[in-house]
C-alpha cells in the first residue's frame, strides 16, 4: 500500500475547526499501555519482561528511568478508573502484560496477572467505559528473548497460547480485541537499531522480527476468535507511516520506506502477501526463507477494525552521496539505523512547529495517511488508536486553576493539537470513510521507553514524587469532548 498522496493535494490550512459534530457512535477514548503505567514490576509472579532488563542496563534509557513504579497503576486501579468516569471516556485502550500472565512466556497462566486485569475490565464495564484491549504493547517476557524473541518462530507459536489464555479468561468482556501495538517499533526499533528492547542491532534479525510479529498477528487472532463467548471485533494497531517525498528522488525513497515500514505489515494481513518490492530491496540481506509454507494464511486473517497511530510525518529522498546524510525519522538517535537495507535514503528535517519528541506537527499528516488507507482497503473500518502530543507542561497554582490557588496545567498546546488533529479526522469522515474512534495517547504521563520520563504525554499530569494525578485543561476539554463528541470551543 502506499500511504502516500501529493502533499498539495490535501493541503496544509490550519485545522482549527471548532464545533464540529461526531456520529453518536463515534468513539472517543484514551490509550496507555501496561509497562508505561503499571509498574508492580516484581509483584503477584510477574516475570521480567526484555523492557525490565532494558531500562535497567546502564545507558539504554535517559536518566536511567525504569518501569518498576511507573505510575502505580497496578496499585491505584480503582482511583485510575474513577479518573477514567470523571472524564467521560467512552473506551479505554490498555495492553495485558504478557509476563504478568505467563511469567516466562509459556505455561499455566498466573491467576493474579488474570484477577488484576479482570478487575480492571469488570471496573471499566461498571463505569460503563467500553474495554479495549491490546495483547502486546512491546513487554516481551524475558526468558522468550533468551530463546531469540521475535527472530525466533516458537515467539509466535508461545504467543498464539497467550492468545488463547487471555481469550478464554476475558473473551466474554472485550469489546475490542487488538493483537500487536505498533509491530514496526518491536521490529525495527527492537531488533535493528537497539534503541527499544531488546537493544539489538541487527538488520537481518528485524526482518525475521517482521514476519513472526506478523504470524503471531494472524495466530493470535485464530485463536482468540476461536475461545470468545461475546462478539467482539478484533484488530491490529499499526503506525503506518505518513510519507512525503522530496525533490525527484522523493518517490523511489518513498516506495522504500513504504515497504519497509507500511506494506511489510499490511501487505501479509491483508493482502495475504509480502510485497514483492520488499522482497527485491533486501534480497542482499534474506531470501526470507524463514516464510513457511502455510505462514501467509495463517497471517492473512479478517480484521474488523484496523487501528493507526498517528503523530508526525516523513520526508524522505534518495541520498545523493554527498555531504553528510540526513537521518532525521524521528527516532531516538542511538548507532544504528532502524531501515535495513535502506543506507542511501535520507531522512529530512521538516518544518515546524514541533513537539517536546522532536516531531512536527502536522494534522493534514493524519487526513492524507488515512485517505490513502482507505483507498488502499476500502471496506477496512478504520480507528485513530493513538495520536497525542508531548510538551513540556507547567504547573500553575494561579486563579485559572479549579480553585484560587489550586495547580493547575494550562496546557493550550496540547488542546490545539488535538483540536487540529480531531478536525483532520473529523474531514476524513466526511469524505467517506468508516472511521470508528478517536483514542488520545495518553491518559496520563507515563514511562516515555527510551525518554523514560523525560516526555509527558498525558492529559492527566502524574507527579512522579507523589503519583499524584492531575488533570491537565486539556482533560478537561476532552471531557467535553467525550461527552458530546464535538469538539469543543
Ligand atoms: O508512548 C508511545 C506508545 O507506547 C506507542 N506509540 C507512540 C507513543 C509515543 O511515543
């Protein structure tokens, strides 16, 4: 697929359209997911995950942050879902931590991990917030990636048990199931540039991570499909990326990166097939010989929504061979690259504004990327899992607070992002198409991976002296958001 179109064919106004009315059924959410928020890392037989021993090695994670506490989520559930009511959320996304449930990966499930998150699906139903659910938002147990993590096929085969563990204990609540968060950042970024867990630093084993991420994608949902007792949908989330092109070269660098960053993913869920350009521009690296006979049928299964998370765009070309090359995609710069077989192309530095990540801010980003899926998978229903925004936010105790003197975060930064990116999303529905629900990234600040706290995300500040919540105005505007589903003056 390409997630490509002309940029003047959308254009680049400013998106800052107030009042305007979503479908009743459109759903507005919030996102997080388990190792960001939980912490209790070594709590009721959770194993170690490979973002356990990540955060702890010295030099992976800025300040040397971890995950252990987070934000003690795992300990604050019932405050965290009274926080979820107040604000009128309609849906919840979290990710099931899969070391919590089978701490090595494989083997009987471990009832605390399953009594937790049935709690927290019991409180969200009662709150009558709707469960979303994630089964892998990048917490690998460990002792899989001791065995070679997604570069070994048994990963899938470990994760399709997995599937059938979590389906059969909640697969009479979930209303929406979602395999894998984002499968290009556990690949590329886990397995190519080092800069997420596992760390590693090896082109060939990213493309080997591509494929079994993508197995255990359709494995999972076979089975998952296979156990439930309501009648949920089921998902992926991607990050497809939003690509533009620059100068001649623009095209040829943007088919390039499409394959590796889009269609390696699309392509075997839903297509039933790796491109074959992909195949030809890594051929020096793998004839893909770890594709088994029978691999792109089980990959290529129905989905019912397929969820995008979107931040920013990329511009890329084809690099000339002179001066020095530009690699700005976005991603924590650490040694390598996280495009195998892709040294020659560029990554540009693209005009701002930008966020507290780096990354611009560009909401027609969002309208031409889901324009271009759409015309890619027309009958494909569509659903924003993630977009948000990281500013570096400031607490005020001035009258503009709910009391005189109360703090406050007056976080106008952050509503004009999402008030542009929701008019994005809003023009998109009026061109046709089936856009479900819209999930702000994210509820509250939490463990940014390799930023570790340095970046909050969240509508709901978290002090991490005090794991005291805070929400921010810009909770409270999506409040009235969810609770109208227009967007708010
Ligand atoms: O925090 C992450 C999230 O875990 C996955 N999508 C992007 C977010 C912001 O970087």
């Amino acid at each position: 697929m390409s997630a490509t179109t002309d940029t003047q064919s959308v254009g680049n106004e400013d998106y800052r359209d107030a009042g305007l009315q979503f479908p009743e059924s459109f759903v507005f959410g919030s996102a997080t997911a388990s190792y960001q928020i939980e912490g209790a890392a070594n709590e009721d037989g959770r194993g170690p995950s490979i973002w356990d021993t990540f955060s702890h090695t010295p030099g992976r994670v800025v300040n040397g942050d971890t995950g252990d506490v987070a934000d003690d989520h795992y300990h604050r559930l019932e405050q965290d879902l009274d926080l979820m009511k107040s604000l009128n959320l309609q849906a919840y996304r979290f990710s099931i931590a899969w070391p919590r449930i089978q701490p090595t990966g494989r083997g009987p499930a471990n009832q605390a991990g399953l009594d937790f998150y049935s709690k927290l699906i019991d409180g969200l139903i009662a709150r009558g917030i709707t469960p979303v659910a994630t089964l892998y938002h990048w917490d690998l147990p460990q002792a899989l990636e001791d065995e070679g993590g997604w570069t070994n096929r048994e990963t899938a085969l470990a994760f399709e048990e997995y599937a059938r563990i979590v389906g059969e204990a909640f697969g009479d609540r979930i209303a929406v199931w979602t395999t894998l968060n984002e499968p290009w950042c556990s690949a590329y970024l886990g397995y190519a540039s080092g800069a997420h867990a596992p760390g590693r630093t090896e082109p060939l084993a990213s493309l080997k991570a591509v494929h079994h991420l993508n197995l255990a994608h359709g494995l999972a949902l076979q089975a998952l499909r296979a156990v439930v007792s309501n009648d949920p949908q089921f998902s992926v989330t991607l990050n497809l990326h939003a690509l533009r092109g620059e100068g001649p070269t623009g095209p040829e660098a943007v088919r390039r990166i499409d394959a590796l960053a889009n269609r390696a993913f699309t392509g075997p869920m839903l297509h039933g097939a790796y491109p074959a350009d992909l195949l030809e521009d890594t051929k020096t690296l793998t004839d893909w010989s770890f594709v088994h006979e029978g691999d792109l049928e089980n990959i290529h299964q129905k989905i019912d929504i397929l969820g995008v998370n979107y931040y920013s765009t990329t511009l890329v070309r084809v690099w000339s061979g002179e001066g020095e090359r530009e690699s700005a995609d976005g991603h924590k710069a650490v040694g390598a690259s996280p495009w195998p077989c892709a040294d020659d192309i560029e990554f540009l530095p693209q005009p701002g504004p930008y966020t507290e990540m780096g990354w611009n801010i560009e909401p027609s980003g969002l309208e031409e990327l889901l324009l271009a899926v759409h015309a890619e998978f027309p009958d494909q229903p569509l659903m924003v899992t993630e977009n948000g925004v990281a500013f570096d936010d400031v607490v005020t105790t001035d009258a503009g607070g709910a009391a005189d003197g109360a703090p406050a975060v007056h976080d106008d930064d952050r509503i004009d992002y999402l008030r542009r990116h929701l008019t994005a999303a809003h023009r998109v529905l009026e061109a046709g198409v089936d856009l479900r629900g819209y999930f702000v990234w994210s509820l509250m600040d939490n463990f940014e991976w390799g930023y570790g706290y340095s970046k909050r995300f969240g509508i709901v500040r978290v002090d991490y002296d005090t794991l005291e919540r805070l929400p921010k105005d810009s909770a409270h505007w999506y409040a009235e958001l969810a609770a109208t589903n227009r967007i708010p003056a």
